[in-house]
C-alpha cells in the first residue's frame, strides 16, 4: 500500500511539472522608463500664456456641471462661485485642489509581474480604445461582436509590446447595452492577466466594475491600490455631463484612476486657433482632475487630451494637430503640480493600410518626445 501510495504521489509530481512545461505563456516587456530628454515646443512665454488663461477661463466663463446636484454642492463648499449648473472657479483654486493628486502610482494586474507604474517616465502601451467596427478577410468591415472583443483581448495578451489589456478594445454591439459592460470585463480579467479598464457607460456600471474587481482582488485591496482606469470624457466645450461624473466618482471614491480626458475638434468643440484650443484644453483638465480630488483627495488621476483638428470643407475630423502642445502645456501645469499624465495616439486614415500605420507611429512619437506618459496604440 506504501508502495502505490508513493507511486501516485510520484505520479501527481510529473503531471505537475509536466503541466508546467506544456501551459501557455507570453513574454511581456516591462512598461518602458522615458530617459530622454522632453522636446520643448513652445518657450516659457507661451506657456505662461496658456496656463494664465486658462484659469481666467475658469475664472470668467466657468464650466457646467450638469445633472449633478452633488458635484454643484462640492463645488460650492470647495469655495467656487455656482450659478445655476455653472460653477466658476477662482484663480487658484484648481491648483490648489490638484495638489493631493499623486504624482505616480502602480496599476495592479492579476499577475503581479504584469504591474505598470503610471506617472513620471513611465510609458504605459495599451491597445486601441472604442472602435465600433471591425474587419476580416471574411467579412469586410462590419460592427463588432461579443467574440471579437475576446479575440482582441487575447491578441493583446499574447503582444509582447503592449502593457495593458485596455478597455474597449471594440464595441460588442451583439450584448445589449445593459450588460455589456460585464461580458467585456469578464473577458479582460479571465482572457489576460494584464492591467484593464473599467466601464464608464453609466455610473451603475462604474460600480458593478469595482465589485467585479473587489471579487477578483479582494475588497480591501481595491480600496487601498489602484486595479483599474477609466475613461472620462468631457463633453466639450467646457460640459462635465451627469454621466460621466458619475462614474468618475464611483472610481474615485474606491481609489481607481480615472483618465479625464476632453475631447475636442479644433474650430468646432474649440476655438480655430492652437493656442485657443490648447486653453481651453488646459481648463478643461484642470476642471476635471480637481474635481475628483474633492471627491476623495489622494484618489488617483490621469490627465488626457484627446485634440484634433477639422477639415473646413467636408467638417470631418482630421486626427493630427495641437496634441502634442496639449501634453507640454499639461505637463507643466498639471504634471508639475502632482498629477500624473495620459495620451492617446492616433492613427491618420481611414484604411487598415501602410500610409495609416505610418501616421500613427510618427504621431505617438511627436507625443513621447513631448512627453506623454501611457500611450494607447491604434
């Protein structure tokens, strides 16, 4: 009987190892450390410009909070001047509230090897964020489904290059929009082991993100380490929409990072000029970012810039222009103040082709030379 006991346990041991030998793994490179210098493209005057007023903007014209009696109320006890769902926000007041954000922090993945720090000089690579459609030999182009999303996220797990799993890698408009949400974190946290982003359709779904991951971490290690981002978009011009706070409070609120990011077509959501665009930019940021530090202060923040220009003949979007002015401007204001920094890159193209690819390589790298931290590749 000892004899067989010892076999099989000596059995046991081979599959073991011989299950060790044969699992699946990729190789993932650790996220990059910038040790270049940052490339200035525009000298201290014009930056002083651009941050003076863009709290005069604050200050004068003010941003709408709107549906959102809450985030009016710490607004007013914060010291800001609210009139209506307009809140006005006094010269160095946004600053100020800023300065609990903290400079750097760590993105915790399920695999510990897989952490990214964010902030500083750190270069965070992550997939591509929110494309409706995609497109196969078979198919063409077409919307997007439930299983592409998983095929992405895989794709992205077995890229050695790529840092961080993302979000919505694509829309998977076969789940209905009610539970979308779950299906496509799920994917995120049983299809990789990399870093992921939470849901910010709806502040419910915000929260249902921050349960999912509680059950997957541990509830007390959510609420003391930052296991998720989110993308907050600003409804430019100068329009924080009841949704989209929402969520950013539920993130906050649980210590996960929120990307507060506006999203603006120069000559359209912002004035034509680069430097009016880069101030309303700065406004919007400095707006957004102090908004969740009065919401818990300490709680973990990226400032984005999504900027692009438009083309007065036909109205569409052209994804190139003033972003990498938006990063230097941020950098110093916001960055030098303890925030930390998110960019995304894009591609100029309307065709999965070389000219595209082309275009999005030399735009990330106008973005890391003006030094941008996490970048999203498309």
């Amino acid at each position: 009987m000892n004899e067989v006991a010892g076999r099989r346990a000596r059995s046991g041991g081979g599959a073991s190892r011989r299950a060790e030998r044969t699992a699946i793994s990729f190789e993932t490179a650790r996220f990059i450390q910038r040790n270049i210098p940052n490339f200035e493209i525009l000298n201290e005057e014009a930056l002083q410009i651009i941050e003076w007023n863009a709290e005069t903007v604050l200050e004068e014209i003010g941003v709408n909070f709107v549906e959102n009696p809450a985030a009016l109320a710490r607004w007013r006890e914060a010291g800001a001047d609210v009139k209506g769902e307009r809140v006005h926000i006094p010269r160095g007041l946004a600053r100020k509230l800023i300065s609990t954000a903290p400079k750097t922090f760590t993105q915790y993945a399920r695999n510990p090897e897989r952490n990214v720090d964010v902030g500083g000089r750190s270069l965070v690579l992550a997939p591509v964020y929110g494309p409706p459609f995609v497109r196969d030999m078979e198919g063409g182009r077409r919307y997007a489904t439930l299983a592409d999303f998983q095929n992405f996220v895989k794709l992205g797990y077995m890229s050695k290059w790529l840092h961080h799993s993302g979000g919505t890698v694509c829309e998977p408009t076969d789940v209905p929009v009610n539970k979308r949400h779950l299906d496509m974190l799920l994917a995120h946290m049983t299809l990789s082991d990399k870093p992921f982003m939470g849901s910010v359709t709806e502040p419910s779904r915000a929260q249902d993100s921050v349960d999912m991951a509680s059950i997957l971490f541990g509830a007390d290690f959510v609420q003391s380490n930052t296991v998720m981002t989110s993308l907050i978009n600003i409804n430019s011009p100068m329009v924080f929409d009841g949704i989209m706070m929402g969520a950013l409070e539920v993130y906050a609120a649980n210590n996960q990072a929120s990307i507060v990011s506006p999203f603006i077509v120069g000559g359209a959501m912002a004035p034509v000029t680069v430097a009016g665009t880069l101030t309303q930019v700065l406004a919007e940021i400095l707006a957004g970012v102090s908004y969740s530090q009065l919401v818990r202060p300490g709680s973990p923040v990226i400032a984005g810039a999504f900027v692009t220009s438009i083309d007065m003949n036909s109205g569409a979007p052209r994804p190139a222009g003033a972003a990498s002015g938006a990063a230097l401007s941020v950098r110093r204001v916001v960055l030098r103040i303890e925030a930390a920094g998110r960019p995304g890159s894009v591609r100029d193209g309307e065709q999965p082709e070389h000219g595209a690819a082309c275009g999005c390589e030399l735009h990330a790298a106008r973005l890391r030379l003006a030094g941008r931290g996490p970048c999203q590749l498309l």
